[in-house]
C-alpha cells in the first residue's frame, strides 16, 4: 500500500516527501506523509479533495487486504 501512495503523491506533488506505515492490531495501517511545506497544499488540494480521493483509492486497495487505511499529513519540520 505504502508503493501505491507513494506513486500517487510522487506524481502530484513531485519527490520531497516521506512516508511512514505504521501496522497496527486489527489491521488498521497508518500512513504518515511528512512533505516540505510548500507542497502540502498540492497533496491536501482544495478543500481536502485530493487527499479524500487519495483515501478513497487506498481503502478500495485495502479492503482488498482486509485492512482499513488512514492517512494522516503533515509538515517537514
């Protein structure tokens, strides 16, 4: 799962980005994507659609896996 986002974002926003998985019990996965702040807003879009649309393919991808997906952004610090 961690490929295919990073495949997405990769060709949103461009490279400066990293993502982190967390598995956790119960088959929840936590993807945390740290990005230069000058790209957060390509990766958030307008309103949050690009990242609803980003969750969105991720849990069609895990439901396939039996997991459940979430997908948290944040700032490079």
């Amino acid at each position: 799962m961690k490929e295919l986002l990073e495949f997405l974002i990769k060709n949103i926003a461009g490279d400066d980005f990293e993502i982190k998985e967390e598995e956790l019990e119960g088959g929840r996965v936590n993807m945390n994507v740290t990005a230069d702040p000058s790209i957060i807003g390509l990766i958030i879009g307008k309103m949050g659609k690009t990242v609803k649309a980003l969750r969105k393919i991720l849990s069609i991808r895990a439901v396939g896996e039996q997991k459940s997906v979430n997908i948290a952004v944040s700032e490079r610090s």
